[in-house]
C-alpha cells in the first residue's frame, strides 16, 4: 500500500468509527491476540529451554548494547578550529494519531533540514515496513547516515528478564506485525480511551495494555548521525520509570569530540512516577560524568530530549546547577514546544491546551581549550 493510499485508508477509520470498531474485531483484535499467545509460548519454550541447558553453560549471560570499542580518541585541537553542526531534536508521537498523514509532512522537512544529528524520541521500532523511523531517515538523506535505536523492549529485559530477555522473536518478528496493525487501527479503535488508560490507569491495566498492543518493540528512541560522520561508543541507559537514554560520541572532522545524549523522561501526568525525572536527569549525569572520565575526554557534552519538564521545574534547574547551559538561553526563541494540542490527542491528560517548553538541547563543555556559541534556535516546521 502506498504511502498516499496508507493516508486516505487512515483518515477513513478516523472518520467512520463504526467502520474501524468492524474491521478492529474481524482483523485487529484477532491478530493481535495471536502475537500476543505466540509471544506467551515463544517465551515460555525459551526460558524453559535455558532453565534445562544452563548448568552445561559456563560464564554468565547479559545482554550487552554498547560498542566494543576500546580505544580512546586523543589528540590536539587547534584552538582557531570553527565548526558549526547542526542539532534536532523531536518527539515524532510514534505511530499515534494520523501516522501515514503526518509522515508525508514529516518527510519532506527531515530533508529540508539536513541537520548533523538527529535525537528522535517516541520513534516508530521497525525495519519491515516504510514507516520505521530510521528507515524514513537514511530514504530522505541524500548522504549516508548511521543511526541507532533502541526500543522499549530493551527496558523490559533489564527490568522483567523473566518475561522479555529471553522474548527474541517478540523484537524481530512479531513486534514488527504488532507495529504494523497498531499503526492503522490502534487509535481509530480505542481513542481517546487509550490515553486514560495510559495516563491515570492502574499499574497493572498500563502493562497489560503495553504488552498486548505490543508497545515494548515498537517505541523507542533513535539517533542518526548524517554526512558520512561514524557514531562510536553506542550505549544505553535504563531508567527508573520505564525510561532510558541512548548515546553515542560524535567526532567532527577536525577532531572536536562531542557525547551526544538523547533522553525522554518521564510524563508528570504519569501518576505513578511523579517525582522521578530529576532522580533520571541525575542518573544521566552521573553516566555522562563516567562517560567523560572513563571513556573519552570530549570536548562538548551534548543531551537533547523531552524532559516532561518546564524552565521553572527542579529539572531544569538542576541541569543548570551542574553546568549545562540550554540553547534557548542564547536564543530568541520563547516556546521550544508546540501547544499541546499538537502532540496529544487525550483531554484526560492535566497539560491539555496549555503552551509549554518541555523540549531542550543542554550543552555543556568539558574542554579548557574549546568553547560553543549558540548561532540559533528554533522550532521548525511551521509556517
């Protein structure tokens, strides 16, 4: 299906509900109650499978993300060096809301752009089908890009091992069909009900919900790293909260090292974990202030995200107290978020039709020899 044919088919179960409640139960509710029993079995046949063969298996297991890389980048950099990179970072919503319409928009603007460094937050897991984040990324670039994602099932296999480390086919094969159908029938069927559920349900109604729609291996976060320019030193970092941050150093081609960090932190409409995003901010930090010391000594310390948090939150006022600086201080630019209603479609949600800032770009230097100007600031993809 094209992607033009994709939108009208989805602009038609938005607007015939009764429709889309039929084809959700002749189609949707059926295949995904198969994936999610398919996933039970898978699971169950695999960590029965390595209960029987472990005692035969020396050494321990643990599901490793960061590169093997092991040496460290030095060097001097002369001091008259000026370069200018470009940074987005954006919360693309994932596969909520109009997808199909929204990605014939999105699209166009990514090339547009052209930026050095991509952070995507609520990014679309898949590699099947066209609508996959970083496949939409490395189709609209004219030069070669490198990206990396991480999604939601990674959280899960460090915080319910049980369940998901050993749930291999849920990530390859059938998070991919899970992704698919939620994309066209997930919102049409449910709506707004979805994000009451989300926002102010029990813990429990939450993770049954994730885990049946199969959100775990089908949101997550990506960076892409354009022009030809190779991340190194990919990790990732989970979170109290179901969050987690990914990064990756970014090495110009006149040597300035940069940590690039992408993070999205909890929601303070989340009730359950209100509170925790300065405790994740902090935790960020102290990885990063690692990543400094132990790994590679850079230049620039770059974290970009959705911080679910406003210039007057302790979070913000935490990232200043430990030196970090955000764009929007060099800039003319008041409102770095989009009126909510662009971004969620729940009036259950506290923030709904309010103007916030909740998005930012912090830098901070970690050289006594290099500094950073913000040359601009903006938030685009408007008229």
């Amino acid at each position: 299906m094209c992607m033009c044919h994709s939108a009208a088919f989805e602009n038609f179960l938005f607007k015939h509900q009764i429709v889309a409640w039929l084809l959700s139960c002749l189609i949707y509710i059926p295949c995904m109650t198969c994936l999610f029993v398919l996933w039970i079995l898978q699971t169950a046949i695999t960590l029965v499978f390595n209960l029987l063969t472990s005692p035969c298996v020396n050494g321990s297991r643990r599901a490793v993300v960061a590169d093997a890389e092991g040496v460290l980048f030095g060097g001097e950099i002369d001091v008259d060096t000026v370069e200018e990179i470009s940074l987005v970072t954006w919360n693309l919503f994932s596969f909520y809301g109009r997808v199909m319409n929204r990605l014939q928009l999105i699209k166009p603007l990514l090339t547009e752009l052209n930026a050095d460094i991509f952070c995507i937050q609520e990014a679309i897991c898949c590699e099947w089908f066209g609508f996959g984040t970083t496949r939409v990324i490395r189709q609209q670039l004219h030069e070669p890009c490198d990206c990396f994602a991480v999604s939601l099932h990674h959280q899960f296999a460090v915080k319910l091992p049980l369940l998901f480390r050993h749930s291999c086919l849920l990530q390859r094969v059938i998070g991919e069909l899970q992704c698919a159908l939620n994309t066209y029938f997930l919102l049409p069927t449910l709506g707004e009900k979805y994000f009451e559920i989300g926002f102010k349900g029990k813990d429990w109604a939450k993770a049954l919900m994730g885990v049946f729609f199969g959100l775990p291996a089908t949101i997550g976060k990506c960076m892409a790293f354009t022009k030809n320019v190779q991340m190194r030193y990919k990790d990732c970092l989970v979170l109290p909260g179901y969050c987690d941050a990914i990064r990756a150093l970014y090495v110009t081609r006149k040597g300035i090292k940069i940590w690039v960090v992408n993070t999205h932190l909890t929601a303070a409409a989340q009730d359950s974990f209100k509170g925790n995003n300065q405790m994740q901010a902090q935790l960020i930090l102290d990885w990063m202030s690692d990543g400094v010391c132990r790994r590679v000594n850079s230049d620039f310390v770059v974290i970009a995200g959705d911080f679910n948090a406003t210039p007057s939150s302790d979070v913000y006022a935490h990232m200043e107290l430990n030196g970090f600086q955000s764009c929007l201080c060099q800039s003319q630019v008041v409102d770095s978020t989009l009126n909510s209603q662009s971004w969620t479609l729940a009036t259950c949600d506290d923030d709904f039709g309010k103007q916030m800032v909740l998005d930012y770009v912090w830098i901070k230097s970690t050289s006594q020899t290099c500094s950073i100007t913000i040359k601009e600031c903006r938030l685009v993809g408007l008229d």
